[in-house]
C-alpha cells in the first residue's frame, strides 16, 4: 500500500474548476474578479511549478549553500511584501522591515533546526530546514505588517496627542509607547486568534499534509505544535522589532516626532 496518493496533472485540472466556478460567479454577479482571478491562478500554478522543480534539485543537491540562498530570497521577499502593505510609509521602512524579518525569523528557525531539532543528521536538510522557514516567514510576514501599518496609522491619526505630551516635557518614549503598544497588540492579535482555535476549527496545512502522507496522528500533532509555538515566537519578535525600528525612525534623539517623515500611498 503506497504511504500517500500520488497525484497526476488530471487530479490538479479536477481542482482547477472550482476556480472557473469563482470566475463564474464573479461573471453573474458582475464582480469584476475575473482577470484577477485569472492572474491569480496562473501564478499559483507556475510559482508553485517552478518551487516544485528547485526544491526537487535542492533535495537531491543537499548542500547548505543553495538551502541559504533560497532562504535569503524567501526572506526578502517577505520583507518586502510586509513593507508595501500599509497605507503609509516612511523613508527607510523597506530597510527596518527587511531587519525585522530577517532577525526574527532566522533566530526561530536557526532554534528549531539546532536546538528543537538537533537530532537531525545536518541542520541544513532541505526537506526540514526550508520549509519551516516558510512556514515561519508566511506567518511573521502578517503580524509585521499589521504592527507596522497599524504604528505609522497610530503616529498619524494622534499626532496632537503625541506632540503635547513631547511639548510637556514627556520623553520619545513616554510620548510614543501607547502607540507601540497598541500596534505590538494589534500584530500578536492574528497568531493568538489561530492558536485558540487549531484543532478545533482548522487543521493548519503541515498537520494535514503528514497525516495525508501517512505519518501516525499524535506524530503530526506533535509537529503542529511545535511549528505554532515556533511561529508565535517569531510572530511575536517580528512585530516587537519592526515597531521598535520604526519609533527610532520616526522619533529624533531631540525627542521630537518626525511626522514629515510619514507619507500616504498613492491608490
């Protein structure tokens, strides 16, 4: 009996026309999705393609220089996205989103392969190493991006606030830290709300690939909650650096708050 159920490019097409009922409906319902949807399906089915045949050579390579540098690509990618989410930016938050990012999620991952997992053969096996590192990525990506958006969204909106108090005498700090703690809250929020319901509402996509390749439950279970405390943890100093970074950026040493500094995006 085979561990799991090989697929063929005929069970993907069967998958695919759920997706031609979405443009269907967007159609009837005059929505207006359909080229996105389109775009939005070709580029899943060609990135996922070609991350298939990297991996596919990285697996066989097993070599710790190409598994670093599909690392630092997926990294930066990452950062980069969690940067150009928000409404707002400032000069420089590209360079403090990437810092964030890189920090907080290589230290989690470089914990789980060298401590978490020090029984594997070498720290750097594709089949582990880069895979918990997307799964660390794709979930810090989210509460840096809300923490970020919701910092600069903050400073903007309580700008009168923030500027009395620094005019009473208050520090950068004391001027600024409702404001960071608000957006350090708003960014925990995401990994908080799926760790009380994973399990009882959703079975996250690691746990349900294992179970579907044939490894035992309480196997899976184990590696589920090991891979959520993982992503909380660089969830958690993700946002906390990101807000971090941004206060330095956006507060002078003359404990002034550089609002000039904070622009809105063009829609």
């Amino acid at each position: 009996m085979r561990p799991y159920l090989e697929l063929d490019f005929y069970h993907v097409a069967l998958a695919t026309s759920l997706v031609l009922v979405n443009g269907v409906i967007s159609v009837l319902m005059q929505l207006k999705l359909e080229r996105t949807l389109l775009i939005a399906s070709v580029r899943t089915v060609v990135q996922l393609l070609l991350v298939g045949y990297l991996l596919s050579y990285i697996f066989r390579l097993q070599h710790w220089a190409p598994v670093i540098g599909v690392g630092a690509v997926m990294t930066l990618i990452a950062a980069l996205t969690a940067a150009g989410r928000g409404p707002h930016r400032f000069a420089g938050m590209r360079a403090v989103a990437i810092t964030a990012v890189w920090i907080s999620a290589w230290s989690v991952t470089g914990f789980a392969l060298l401590v978490v997992f020090r029984d594997l053969e070498k720290w750097y096996q594709p089949q582990y190493a880069i895979p918990l590192l997307g799964m660390v990525l794709g979930n810090t990506l989210n509460g840096i991006s809300v923490g970020l958006s919701s910092f600069t969204q903050n400073l903007s909106s309580q700008r009168d606030r923030i500027e009395s108090l620094l005019a009473m005498g208050a520090t950068r700090w004391e001027s600024a830290q409702s404001s960071m703690r608000d957006a350090i809250r708003t960014g925990m929020i995401p990994i908080i709300n799926s760790m009380m319901v994973v399990g009882l509402v959703s079975l996250p996509g690691m746990m349900t690939g294992q179970l579907v390749s044939g490894m035992a439950p309480m196997q899976a279970v184990k590696y589920q909650i090991v891979i959520m405390f993982l992503i909380a943890g660089a969830t958690t100093l993700g946002t906390v650096g990101v807000v971090c970074l941004s206060f330095l950026r956006l507060f002078d040493t003359s404990h002034r708050l550089r609002r000039e500094r904070i622009t809105t995006r063009k829609q």
